[in-house]
C-alpha cells in the first residue's frame, strides 16, 4: 500500500526576524513579544498591499508611545528550512488606521494596527499634471510615473515588461495621482492584444527578485516561467507522486475551496458574448461596429491551454444575428494616445474574463516557499468523479476541471505564534482538455 512521501515543504515553520514599529522620536520597538497575528492581502487587480498587525498589549504601550498612525513597520521573515534564506524583508509599511481596543478578563489590550506601503500613500500626496510628449513607449511612461512616488526618486522598486508597448499620441495626465496614472495605462494597453495589470508583491519572486511593483502582461507572466520549474500544489499526494524533494517545488495543499465559477450574467452585462461596440465619428456622421464573442476568441491570454469552458452548443455561446446582450457606444477623442479604442475594449474585456474565470483558493505552507502574486503554479487535485466510482483503486488520476496550470491572482499571507500560512486564490479561463471533442466522444 503506497504512502505519502514526507515532503519537507509541509512545515509551517518560519523564522521572524524582525518585527519592530518606529515611532514618532525615531525609537525602533520591537513587536515580537506582542504580536498575536500578522495579515498581508496582495492581489494581481490591485496596485497596493494592505494588511494588519494584533497586538495584545500587556504594558499599555497604546497609551505610552502615542500611537497615532504613520508609525513605519518593519517586517523581516525567513526560511529556515533553505539555509535561513530571506522571503519577505520589507521596512517600508506605514500605519494609517487603529481598529476598536478591547480588554480581556486579565486586562491585556487588543488591538490592530493597518498599514499598508508608504507608495500608496506617496502616490496620494500627489497629482501629474502633465503631458507625456516625447515617450512613447509605454514603459518610460510609467517608470516616469513611478518616480512621482518613490521616495527615492527612482524606479528600482519596479519591473516593467512592456518595452514593445507604445503611444500612439502622448498621454496625458490630467491631475491623477501615480498610482491611477499608471492603472490607466495598464488598461489602456491591453489593445496590443495583451492583457496588463500594475500589482504590488509583499514578497521576493521565485526568481529571487525584490521588487515591489510589476507592471507587466499576463502574456509576459506566462512566458517569463518557462525558464523555471513552476511549483506543484498537490492535495493529498500519492507516495509517488513527487519526482523531487525540492521544497519550493512540491508542496501539500492544507485545504482547497472551490470559488464561485462560471459566472455568464456577469459576464453578458459585462459585454464579454456577443457584444458590439459601436465606433462613432462625429465629424463624418458614420459609425462602425465591432464584435466581441467569447467563441471567436483564440484564448491567447491562456495559461498555456486552448481549451474553452465553453462548448458549442452552450446556451450561453449561440446567439442569433441581432442578439447583443450588452453593447459600448464609443467617441474617441482627438487626443487618444492608442490607434484603436474598441481594439482596447475587446481585448480589456477578453483579458478580465479569460484569467479568472475558473478559481479555487488553496492553504499552503507560507515559510517555505516563494510563492506570491504574479507566479505560476501546476495544481492538482484527486478526481472526486474517480473515486466515487471506483473506491478501491489506489491509483486515483487527476480531477479533469480545476487540475492543471494558473495563475496566483490574490495571496493571503497569516503569521501567528504557531505558524505561517499562505490562502492562495488560484485563477485561469480555460480548459485543459477540448470540451467539443469530450463531448462527441461521449455523447448523452
């Protein structure tokens, strides 16, 4: 009878370095002693961490350092199975808000600090009056941007992809801050055919980098990995089932919980089948249309698969000629900086849906591994159909659905006194597997 492998990547052991808050005379206190759990939130759609800190305060330090907010943390974590190597070393996260503070029976007080990182706050204090004449590519745009927001001046925190991305007129930036300038044109350039997001990291990469920002396409994520081993995430894994006993490599689900999937009136009134934009020109009088169906996609955004979630006779994939269940009336302006607006809309649009379609969300080990937003991981997962049949067989193969490549598109990080721990939503929009050809090979 087979049995698991011991995989060393289980552990939820990690090594907290450093743990301290500055405060207002420039005094470093350390918070190891008072920390009851630790939150980080990072998410792919989103351009700033979030997170928080519980304290139990036992010496009425609330009170006694005169904690206000824009106090800075400083928060240093490590892996102790991999030589005690650095995976979160971030002194750059500023408190800006204090939940309720309740006492318990002993007379502790709880409380939670919110912080989130100092660029987000930069990028408030700021509005770009400007017009971005002589760049036009869409990378020096936004390491221009970036800079607004650095405290440094620089753009050494960010990594930029999208050298082959340009201007067709110059941006212009009429009173955004940094961080809204560049999530329009993270937007704006999916009309090359890509799909961009602009997302903060909490932690370095699997490739040992440490920025904090990525501006980059969803196309460049997936062909960024081919270069590396892309972790395994297996829930309850076979003896066999490892090759390796790199822990970065192989890592045991704690638990998996399947999102809410497939949501079609989302995505009809989100213009996502059988759309039409509609192009006016107010000069000439004349308009022209443009199509958006799912089933006219080639799925380029893919994580590295072609197969639809959709088959062909779906009810939600025949549509009549004259049926639109959602329609964009466009103008486009003499100053657009992209050659084609409905291009940018159909692209935008496919690129939403393409890559988070299909979610589950995953508890992994957090302190032995890497992994964050913006990677890939191969997830796999017994089939239930398999073993509901054939419940001796100790050979179970993989679920046919949700086993298979995705995306990390939102990371939970949670450190406490016993353990760290990382909930992972996973995300793609499509199939493994031809679902036309399952179909015909087994008919009803």
């Amino acid at each position: 009878m087979a049995t698991d492998t011991t995989i060393t990547s289980q552990t939820e052991a990690f090594l907290l370095q450093t743990a301290t808050i500055i405060i207002k005379n420039g005094q470093a206190i350390d918070l190891t002693n008072v920390i009851q759990d630790i939150e980080v939130f990072e998410d792919i759609f989103k351009s700033s961490i979030t997170g928080s800190i519980t304290i139990n305060d036992s010496v009425g330090g609330f009170e006694k350092f005169i904690l206000t907010g824009g106090e800075r943390i400083t928060l240093k974590v490590a892996m102790p199975a991999e030589g005690n190597a650095i995976i979160i070393n971030r002194d750059n996260l500023i408190v800006h808000e204090f939940s309720k503070i309740a006492a318990n029976s002993t007379g502790n007080l709880k409380y939670k600090l919110y912080f989130t990182s100092d660029s987000a706050l930069n990028s408030l204090k700021r509005r770009v009056f400007k017009s971005f004449g002589n760049l036009t590519v869409i990378g020096d745009v936004v390491r221009s941007l970036y800079e607004k927001m650095s405290n440094s001046g620089t753009s050494a925190n960010i990594k930029i992809n999208a050298s082959d991305a340009r201007l067709f007129m110059r941006f212009l930036s009429p009173g955004y801050t940094p961080i809204d300038a560049i999530n329009s044109l993270a937007k704006r350039s999916s009309v090359d055919g890509k799909y961009y997001v602009f997302y903060e990291r909490l932690n370095y990469n699997m490739y040992g980098e440490a920025y904090h920002h990525y501006f980059t396409s969803i196309d460049n994520i997936i062909r960024s990995t081919a270069a590396i081993a892309i972790p395994t995430i297996k829930y309850s894994p076979a003896g066999n089932y490892f090759s390796t006993t790199t822990p970065e490599n192989n890592i045991r689900a704690k638990t998996v919980e399947y999102q809410p999937n497939y949501n079609h009136l989302s995505a009809m009134t989100g213009g996502f089948y059988n759309s039409r934009v509609r192009s006016l020109d107010i000069l000439s009088r004349r308009y022209s249309d443009t199509k958006i169906s799912y089933k006219d996609t080639t799925d380029s955004e893919g994580i590295n698969y072609t197969g639809k979630y959709l088959d062909s006779s779906n009810y939600f994939s025949t549509y009549g000629p004259n049926d639109f269940p959602g329609e964009r009336m466009i103008v486009s302006s003499m100053n657009e900086p992209f050659l084609s607006k409905s291009a940018w809309i159909k692209n935008d649009t496919y690129g939403a849906y393409l890559n988070s379609s299909i979610r589950v969300t995953v508890d992994i080990a957090g302190g032995t591994n890497r992994i964050g937003v913006g990677d890939l991981v191969d997830f796999r997962l017994p089939s239930r159909a398999h073993t509901t049949v054939n419940r001796e067989n100790s050979v179970v193969p993989d679920d046919l659905l949700y086993s298979g490549k995705y995306i990390v598109t939102a990371c939970r990080h949670r450190i406490t006194r016993l353990g760290y721990t990382k909930k992972l939503e996973l995300s793609r929009g499509n199939l493994r597997l031809n679902i036309n050809q399952l179909i015909a090979l087994n008919p009803a």
